[in-house]
C-alpha cells in the first residue's frame, strides 16, 4: 500500500543524501592544503615561467611576460 510521503523501497527516494566522502575527503572543492593561501607560485602552462603568488590577485589574471598566455596556480 503506498504511503505517498515520496519514499519506497530501496533507491527510490527523493535523493537528498548528505553528499559527503568521495576522494576528497571532505576537504572542499579546492583540495586542502595547496588550495588558495597567500604563498605560492604562478606558473604559465607553456612556457614555464614562474613567479611569486600575490595576494589577492588569481594567477588566472595574470599574463606570462614570455608568451602572454594566462598563468596558473601552483
């Protein structure tokens, strides 16, 4: 006799589960300790090229100085 609350049997719920575990064991989306933080580098992808992480600004809105391509986090 169904109960109409929106359950049933086994995997046939609302899907509201908690969401947590997986690999990054609840850390974040970011991924712990090299995520974000004030030290670090920004590296260019294709050259190489490194320098020193500033705060507050996204190694993504900086430009390589060699090839122009926009740096990434290290």
């Amino acid at each position: 006799m169904p109960r109409g609350d929106g359950t049933g049997p086994a995997g046939a719920g609302r899907g509201q589960g908690q969401g947590r575990g997986g690999q990054s064991g609840g850390r974040g989306r970011l991924g712990g300790a090299k995520a974000g933080g004030p030290s670090g580098f920004c590296v260019c992808p294709t050259c190489g090229h490194r320098e020193p992480h500033e705060r507050a600004v996204s190694c993504i809105q900086k430009k390589c100085p060699k090839c122009g391509i926009a740096l990434t986090r290290e």
